[in-house]
C-alpha cells in the first residue's frame, strides 16, 4: 500500500507542477532542491506515474555511489508499500535486484554509461534523473554528455533532469539547451552552526596525511556534540583510516553505538544506518553520506571539514587520492543532514574566519583526475578528442594526451585516436583500461582475482604485497572479502573464463607461489611502465620514476616488482609504493616490452667517451658490453658533450693558441665584423666551422689534447674578405718600442690590451702605443723586471709621476740610467756600463 502521508510529507512535492511542465515543454529540467526535500525518491516515482494519474513511463535514476543507489531503490519501494525489485529496483556493479515489472530502475552513473556504449537509444526508457550532478563525478559528467547527445540525435523525446541539491544551475541549464530551471524549498527545520576550531593550530592535510592532532579533537568535539544535543550525530571524515582512529577514540560513550559507513562496510552495516537505530548512534561516515541518504535520527553534525580528492601526476604516471578542504558546498549539503528531521546543530571543526577561504565547489573530477577511462568512453562514442561533447568543463589538453598515450599502448585506440574492436571490448568491462588490458591479456581465469583486488584497492591492513593481499582476500572473514569475491564472479562471467579458472578461492598452495605468479603478472599487464628493478636503496621504474618500500614491507629485497599502486608525498622525489608484486625478469620484458630497446650508446662519461652495446627496459638498463667500432657520428657527439662539460681546455692550447684567441676577441670587441666571436659559448655553436677535420679524426680525449687549437682557430679569420691579412697590423703580436725592441702585447683583457716593458725602454716617447686605435696600458717595469708605474698617458707620467719613481729606484739599481728629463733621454735596454757611461 503506498504510504500517501510520507509522500504528502514531502516538500518537494510543491516543484512537481512546474517539473512537469518543463518535461512536457522543453523535455529538460534542472532540478534544485535542498537535503530532505525528496527529490532523490518522490520525483521518480512521480514521473514514472506510480503516485498519481501521470502517465506510466520507465525512469531510470543514476546516483555516483552503490551505496546511494541501493538506498534509493529501497527508500522509494518502501514509500509504495512494496519490496525492492517490483515497481522499482536498482543496478549496481555486481548487484542487480529487478523484476520484469519495474517502472523505475536506480543504477549507478558507470552502469548508465554501459548501457548507452552498448545501446544509445536506450529502448524503453522514458526518462533519465541524474541525481547529485553537484558532485562533479567524471562518470556522471559524461553520462550527461552522452545523453545530452542522445537526445539531440536519436531519442529528442528523451526526457531528462539534473538534480541537485546545491549546484551551478545555470552552467547545467544552458548545458541542457536552456533547460528550465526548478526549485523547490527546503525542510523548515533550522541548523544552529557552532564553530569548534581546535584550541591550537594543526597542521594542514597534505598528500593523505591528516594530522592526528585533529582527530583527536574531532573525537572531543563528537562527544561535546552527544552532550549537549539530542539524537544521534553524524559525523564527516575523509577516509576509512581516519574513521577507524576516530572510533579508537571515542570509546565508551555510554551505551551510545558507534557505527562507520564508507564504501567499504559491508552491506549490513549500511542498511543499519539507514533505518531507525534502537539506541542512540554516532554515525562516522565519509562524503557518501553528504547526499541522497537519510540517516534517520541525526540531530547533530561533526564536520571535520575535509575531504577525499583524486589527483594525477602526468609526468611520473601516478594517480592517488588527496585529502583537502572541503568546499563551501559541501560543508552546506553536510549541514543539512542535522536539519532534515527536526532543528538540529553543525559543529564545524574549523574557525568562522576561515569559512570564507574554503572553495565555493569542490574541484570537477575532469579537471583533476585520471582520463584514461573517459578517453576510451569517448573515443567509443565516436568524438576521441571530446570536442562535440557537452560538458560543463573541458578535459585539460595535458591530461588528455596523456590518456590517449596509455589507450595507444593497450591497443585500445588507432593511430587516430578511434576505438579498435579491442577498445570496445576493454570498455565494456566496466574496469579501468589498464586493469581490462591486464584481465584480457593475462587470461580471465588466472587474472580475475588480482584485477578484482586491484578495482577496488584493498584494506591497508591486508599489506603492500598484492599476493600477500590475494591470500587475505581468499580467506575471507570481512566485507572486503565478501565483495571481491563478487567482483571475481562478475569479471569472470564478462570476459569469459576460457582458460581453466576456477571459482574464486580455489588453488590456495601453502607456499602461495600460485598466487605470486598471476598478481605479478597482472601488476606488470596493467602498469608496464611502473615495473622496477633494484636499484641501490630504491626502485628505479622504467618510466624513470624512483619509488621506496616502507621498511616493514615483505617485497624488500625483491630484484624486480610491479607496482600497482604509489603516490608521491609532498617534500618527497621519490614515489610511494603502497600495493606492488613481485615479478621475474621475464615478465617485466614480456609486460613492458613496448619499452624494451637495445641500441648503441656513445656518451661522454668520467672525462672521457664510454661507447658500449645497451639493453634498457625503458629508463632501467639490463646489460651492456663494450663497442669495438662505434658510429663515428656518436662519437662527434659525445666529444662535443665533453666540450659542454670539461670546456674547451681539453685541447691543446700553446702560447700562441691562446694569444691568437685573445688577439681576435680584442679585434671583435673594438671593431666587430669580420672579426669572429671567439667566446666558448661561440666557438660550441660554430665547431663545425672550426674544428670539423680534427674532430671527425678524434675517438677519445687523448685525441683531443693532440688537437692543436691555434691551427683550428685559423680557419674562422676572414679569409674571403682578404681581412685575414691585416690582422697582425691591427693585433699584432709584439709592438716596437723606442729601444727597438719588440715587446709582446698581452690581449688578456680585451678593453685594454696590456704592454709590459723596462721604464728605460719608452724614454723619449710622449704618448703610449696604441693597437687597432686603442691605447695600451703601459706597465713601466723596474730592471729586475716588477712594475714601478701603470699608464695609459707617458707624457703625464714622465712629468708628473717619474720623480718619486726615480728617487725610489735609482739607489737600488745605480748600474742603469735614471735620467732628470725621461722625455728627452736615449731610450734603452743597456745598463750604464754597456753604455759607457
């Protein structure tokens, strides 16, 4: 019997009228109606016409969670006085419970996107609700866009509604061609916020760590909240391991019941939390309590104010969860949880002033995660790039090559980008498509149990080792175990069990060498490029990603694993491993063998070049031996990377290499063109210009300090434009001083070339030498040879500054001339005796 009064309850029921006109007009609606209001179980039983006079229509609902869609199935049989399964019944992954009778059909969003890949008309479906689209699931998203295209070329009767409860309502109606927009008012039932920060600060979440400080105090805050509030409480946590500390926590409250609803809790305990409680109950649950359930009896809310975000990092090809703040709407949908039954209070475990600082949304699933599957989705759909699909936000370019690139290497997609005939098969596994190309290609029946395991991650307490976690999973004893079991049956049964396997549990060998062997290889099929060998302290991956065992791990030690599971943590180079197996040589060839290479590698190493024969596996070589005759064009470029690295020093440089160097980068700079460039990071550009001969001759370094660098350095003068010749006029090597010696000129410094010469010498002279128009700096020297004056300007020098030169040194040395007027002296290079004085 229908049960009128709780259907007349609810306040959704006053949106109805104008639902169904948009339904009858346009054929789309946005739905927005609060927490509570009903929208989630009256809306499709409305419109499939089993509450009232409407006419009977097949609704189909889809909810982002198993959990969600189970409870609805149940909530709205209930509501008609029937048992799940006969007007209206639901489809999960792995659970189906329908009848041939059923009028409305909740399934979850990835089992909506199988059936449209397999038939998109969707025959015998009338209307589509796609609940909680606020989430921003990346399976809910492209379900949209699929129906959306649906309707607009096969099915335009089609109708269609998203629903939420807080969203970008106009994002979604102009997504939905204009569609009109609903909203129905809220549950009357006021939500008092109390603002509980903890008493000192913690430390923000980063990677999955929350600081423990925080729990603990979100455990005082849930026992203050029992305290001085009536009915049960609800809290929120991010995850399953911060819900067991929680729990560990909390104690004895009294004869209060401590209950924790996640993803993983067994089927039991989910159905407890719905229904009415015997006793008082604090529910510890994560964001699959934020919507479409009602947990019966909440007065009070604890939120922790944080939440479980996936994010991928391209680059190292590692995907993970992160923990972060929750979203201002979020934080709003938690609320109203205390508010659906009666008044209620949140206790929102951060302060007031930060409220504003929390992001409006929670960040879209497409924008942050992993695109693999959703690449395959579309490339299936006929649109590889996405382009023509109708979301709210477009895939990001990065991440999208990214998948195509994985989709390439399973032979899931063309060289175009299109499905193959195996891309259509890997999708409609409803696995990710490295674990279909891993279930496919290692065998269903000896690959299932490792793919289920890997589908779903397991409990932390089952270890890092996946075999290890297989021979935990086939003992059983928990809900874990329970569902994976499920999952076996149902992989088995879509990819067909051809190759001998048996049901799950079957072939457990003491030594569990036949659970090794599979695991590896699953590991290794759907992650080729995080298989890793040993490598001093550390896992080197062949993507070129380093990762690390914990120290309690049993792999340790293991000379080659296959990681299925890692994140990065912040602060940290290296990769995590949370979940790999162990695996021979032979398997990582065979899984990874799209990256196995063998080629000759010459290369500048420890100062010299290293030519050898190598075998990689991506980034981690597997043997070497030494070449004989290495290609002559690889060894040009190791040697030119030794220039880079050891400089142009390693060849030989006599005095009049380098002075030729110094005279041209003294010509460049005061004259420029034709005059060559002569600094490293030129003559590293210009080598072929310069060096060429002597370098296509070379096979080692040895060969290189045979080189003689001024004979090469000849070649880049302007000999075309007969320049060349004036060279040593402009630069000469050695000027002629008044003495009628030839003295060499030092171009170290090029601004100001550098003449060292006896004072004697330049007696007579008024102004100093110049080279090319620009002055030398004349260093005067003593007779021993030590400079007694510096000048660019002789003529003031001998007038102002010889006197205290000559009273200094003519004691010292009385053997040579120190004449009263240098200006007007014989300049020479004799002492007074040679001169016969």
């Amino acid at each position: 019997m229908i049960r009128y009064d709780a259907l007349s309850a609810l306040p959704v029921r006053a949106a109805l009228p104008a639902l169904r006109a948009a339904l009858e007009g346009p054929g789309t609606a946005v739905l927005v109606a609060p927490p509570g209001t009903g929208k989630t179980t009256l809306v499709p039983l409305e419109l499939a016409g089993l509450t009232g006079d409407g006419p009977a229509r097949r609704v189909v609902v889809a909810e982002p969670r198993r959990i969600a869609a189970r409870a609805a199935a149940r909530r709205m049989a209930w509501l008609l006085g029937e048992r799940p399964g006969e007007s209206v019944g639901f489809t999960v992954r792995g659970e189906r419970l329908t009848g041939p009778h059923k009028r409305v059909e909740v399934v979850t969003t990835g089992v909506l996107l199988q059936r449209l890949q397999r038939d998109p008309e969707l025959p015998g479906v009338d209307a589509v609700v796609l609940d909680e689209v606020h989430e921003r699931h990346l399976d809910a998203d492209t379900t949209a866009a699929f129906l959306w295209d649906v309707r607009q070329t096969l099915r335009p009767e089609l109708r269609l509604v998203a629903a939420s409860a807080t969203t970008d309502a106009a994002g979604w109606s102009a997504l939905l061609g204009g569609a009109p927009v609903v909203e129905a008012a809220g549950v009357a039932h006021p939500v008092e916020v109390v603002w509980a920060p903890p008493a000192r600060p913690v430390r923000p979440p980063h990677g999955m760590r929350v600081d423990p400080a925080l729990l603990t105090h979100v455990a005082a805050v849930v026992r203050r909240a029992l305290a001085e509030r009536d009915g049960d409480v609800l809290c929120f946590l991010p995850g399953v391991g911060e819900i067991a500390r929680v729990a560990g926590q909390l104690g004895d409250l009294g004869g209060a019941e401590v209950l924790q609803v996640h993803g993983r809790a067994p089927a039991a305990v989910q159905d407890a939390v719905l229904a009415p409680g015997a006793r008082r109950r604090v529910v510890l649950a994560t964001a699959v309590a934020e919507s479409s359930l009602t947990v019966p009896g909440v007065r009070a809310v604890v939120d922790a104010g944080l939440a479980r975000e996936p994010r991928t990092d391209h680059a190292r090809g590692l995907s993970a969860l992160t923990t972060v703040r929750a979203s201002r709407a979020a934080a709003r949908q938690r609320a109203g949880r205390a508010g659906r039954e009666a008044p209620g209070a949140v206790y929102r475990c951060w302060a007031e002033a930060e409220d504003a600082r929390l992001p409006a949304f929670p960040a879209p699933e497409i924008k942050v995660a992993d695109l693999t599957a959703f690449a395959l989705q579309a490339a299936c759909w006929g649109d590889p790039d996405a382009a023509g699909l109708a979301l709210l936000d477009p895939p990001p370019g990065g991440a999208m090559a990214a998948a195509r690139s994985v989709l390439t290497a399973v032979g899931a997609v063309d060289p175009a980008g299109r499905a193959s005939e195996r891309g259509v098969r890997l999708a409609r596994l409803g696995l990710h498509p490295r674990l279909g190309r891993a279930l496919l290609d290692a065998g269903p029946g000896r690959a299932a149990e490792a793919v289920a395991l890997l589908s779903e991650e397991p409990p932390r307490e089952y270890g890092d080792d996946l075999a290890a976690a297989l021979r935990a999973a086939r003992r059983g004893g928990d809900a874990y175990g329970a569902r994976w079991r499920g999952e076996v049956r149902r992989l088995r049964g879509v990819a067909g069990a051809g190759e001998g396997g048996g049901e799950a549990g079957e072939g457990r060998g003491a030594g569990g060498t036949d659970t090794d062997a599979p695991a590896g290889l699953v590991a290794a099929l759907a992650y080729p490029e995080r298989v890793a060998k040993l490598d001093g302290g550390s896992y080197l991956m062949v993507s070129g990603t380093r990762a690390e065992l914990s120290e309690a791990s049993a792999l340790r030690g293991v000379a080659w694993i296959a990681v299925a599971v890692a994140d990065r943590p912040v602060g940290r180079g290296h990769a995590r491993v949370r979940l790999a197996a162990a695996v021979d040589e032979a398997t990582a060839r065979s899984a990874a063998g799209a990256l196995l290479s063998a080629r000759d590698e010459v290369r500048w190493a420890g100062g010299d070049v290293v030519a050898r024969r190598v075998e990689r596996l991506g980034a981690v070589e597997l043997s070497e031996r030494p070449l004989k005759d290495p290609d002559p064009g690889l060894v040009r470029d190791a040697l030119l990377e030794g220039f880079r690295e050891g400089g142009l020093g390693l060849l030989r440089w006599s005095e009049g290499a380098r002075g030729l160097r110094q005279r041209l980068a003294f010509l460049r700079l005061h004259l420029g063109g034709p005059w060559p460039d002569v600094s490293d990071a030129a003559l590293h550009a210009r080598v072929d210009e310069w060096l060429e001969p002597e370098l296509g001759r070379a096979r080692r370094r040895a060969d290189l300090a045979r080189i003689d660098a001024g004979q090469a350095l000849g070649r880049l003068l302007p000999w075309a434009s007969g320049e060349a010749a004036r060279l040593d006029e402009l630069a000469p090597e050695r000027v002629t001083v008044p003495s009628g010696s030839r003295i060499r000129v030092d171009y170290g410094v090029p601004e100001q070339p550098v003449l060292a010469v006896k004072l004697q010498e330049m007696f007579g002279l008024d102004r100093s030498p110049e080279v090319a128009g620009v002055p030398l700096l004349v260093h005067l020297l003593s007779p021993a040879g030590r400079p007694a004056a510096v000048t660019a300007d002789l003529a003031s020098f001998w007038r102002d500054g010889y006197r205290g030169v000559r009273a200094e040194l003519r004691g010292r040395y009385p053997k040579h001339p120190w004449p009263e007027d240098p200006a007007t002296a014989e300049p020479t290079r004799y002492t007074n005796a040679r001169l016969g004085r």
